[in-house]
C-alpha cells in the first residue's frame, strides 16, 4: 500500500502521464499501478474490483484507481463498453520521465503480487480539510465531465508542444467537479457552475476597454474555448460578445453625454475597434445612432 501525503488546494497541479481509451472488445487485466488512473465510462459496462470492494461501472460513472493497489477489471464486450482512462499524477514528479520508461518497458511487473520499484510508487492524497477523493463516483453535470476526459485524451493523441498544459487544466476542472459535488452532497455550500458566467462577467466589467478575446476568457476559467463559450450562454441567456458588446455599450453611452469627445474616441476608450462598429452595436440595441442618441440625452 502506498504512503499518503497532505496537499494544500492550491498545491494541486495535476500532471497527465497518458490517456486513452477501450472500445469494442473483451479485455481484463489483474495488476498494481504506480501512479493515479481514473476511468470514466461513457457506455456498455464494466466490473472491476480494487482490494476486496467491488463496484460496476455503468454509463456515467467514474472509478479512481489508487496507487499500490490490487484491481481486477472484466469488460463484456456484449455490452458495446467505451471507457476512457487517464494516467496522472496530483503533483508533477521529476521521475515521471523515468516511470514511463519503466511501465513500457517492464509491462509484466504490474501484475506481480509486489511492484518491484518502490520508489516510483506515488502517495495517496488527501487535502489538508481531510477531503479523499472518491475511489466510485457519479457526476451529475456527466456531460461536462465526459467532454473533458474526450478533450484530455485528444491532447494526449494530438501530442502539441502545450498538451500537458492542456491535460492539466481539464484534470484540474474534473478533479473541482468531484470536489464540489462531495461537498454538496454533505450540505456545505460552495460555487455553483453559475459562478462560471458571475466570473466571466466580473472580468468583462473591470476589462471592457482592453481587448478580450474567447482564449483569455477560457484560460481564466480554466475549460476549453468551446465549452467556455457554451456553457457562459447556457448561464447568462445570451453570448458572451453580446455581454461584451453591452457593457461596451453601457460605457459608451457615459462617455457620449461628454460633448467634447468625439465618436471615434469614445470607441476607443470603450473597446470598440472603430466608431462605426459603435454605432452599429447601438443602432441594434438601442435603435438611433450615437450621435442621435447624443442629441436626446445632451
């Protein structure tokens, strides 16, 4: 059994080792790993035993495979399984390199009563609140959660030079999912996703004049361009240039009571890229354009 340690939240940082996917056939294996691996099934079904407990993964579920740890898994290949995998780390480990090198290499040691290297056995986590992360769990937001194992397992495939920046940031937002929803489930309250939209709107609102792109908007909230995209809409009603555009708008309309400023200025120091852009976001939201809307309210 491997050695637990003690990390603060924001000691986390996740480093993927691999990832992958089953699909389609029959395969079980009995063996011992040296690092994390979590499983996620996206359909059939699967049975797989850690120490004595065992438990059944269906469509939605998500198994933690601990370090050190005997695990047994049949997959019937009657049920159509597709499981996704990710090897990983919670701290990035500078034998990492070197355990890749071994697991490769030396395949056959996994399923042996004792892994032979000892030293590359990882501890198990637990946060410095006393949290453990779930070795079975259920998410409920599972389409958030299957899109990120999906994406993860992409990067891996696609091998960029940021891919494991890429892993990290998913993993970390799989790993807040669990966390959230354990909390939940005993009654202390914690951000709901709606927070997600509340952030991106703080940002936009303190950011409006400079120049914001859907790239810096994800990395701020740690998701993917597209789902950060999808789900601000899914939260607010409405997209997030929309948002943008209105409080571009609401600005713009402060600055406009100012006489001496010309349009192309207040576009400017709005964030508009040009005064007739200005005036095309006003013509639609407000049906005048600035300089009549000027005329009425000077």
């Amino acid at each position: 059994m491997s050695k637990t340690v003690e990390l603060t939240m924001d000691a986390l940082s996740p480093y993927v080792r691999k990832a992958g996917k089953e699909s389609g056939k029959s395969w079980q294996h009995s063996r011992r790993i040296y690092d994390h691996e979590m499983m996620y099934c996206v359909s059939g079904s699967a049975s797989i035993s850690i120490n004595d407990t065992h438990y059944v993964m269906k469509p939605n579920t998500l198994i933690l495979i601990k370090p050190d740890r005997i695990h047994r898994v049949w997959v019937n290949p009657d049920t159509n399984p597709y499981v996704l995998w990710i090897h990983f780390d919670f701290t990035f480990r500078e034998d990492v390199y070197q355990l890749e090198k071994i697991v490769t290499t030396d395949k056959k040691a996994l399923s042996e009563k004792k892994l032979p290297w000892e030293a590359f056995i990882r501890p198990e986590v637990i946060l410095n609140n006393g949290f453990e992360f779930p070795e079975y769990f259920i998410p409920k937001n599972y389409s958030e959660i299957e899109y990120l194992f999906e994406n993860i397992v992409q990067s891996y495939d696609e091998q960029s030079l940021t891919w494991q920046i890429d892993a990290k940031i998913m993993l970390l937002q799989i790993l807040k999912n669990i966390y959230e929803q354990e909390l939940l489930q005993k009654g202390i309250p914690v951000m709901t996703n709606g927070g997600i939209s509340s952030r991106i709107k703080q940002y936009i609102r303190i950011n409006y004049y400079r120049k914001i792109t859907l790239h810096q908007l994800s990395e701020l909230v740690g998701l993917s361009e597209d789902y950060t995209s999808k789900l601000f809409k899914k939260e607010a009603g409405l997209s997030i240039g929309t948002y943008l555009n209105q409080i571009r708008l609401e600005n713009a309309k402060k600055l406009l009571l100012n006489h001496e400023l010309t349009l192309s200025s207040i576009a400017e120091m709005v964030g508009f890229s040009d005064s007739f852009y200005l005036s095309k976001v006003m013509k639609k939201h407000e049906g005048i354009p600035p300089s009549v809307w000027r005329q009425k309210h000077l």
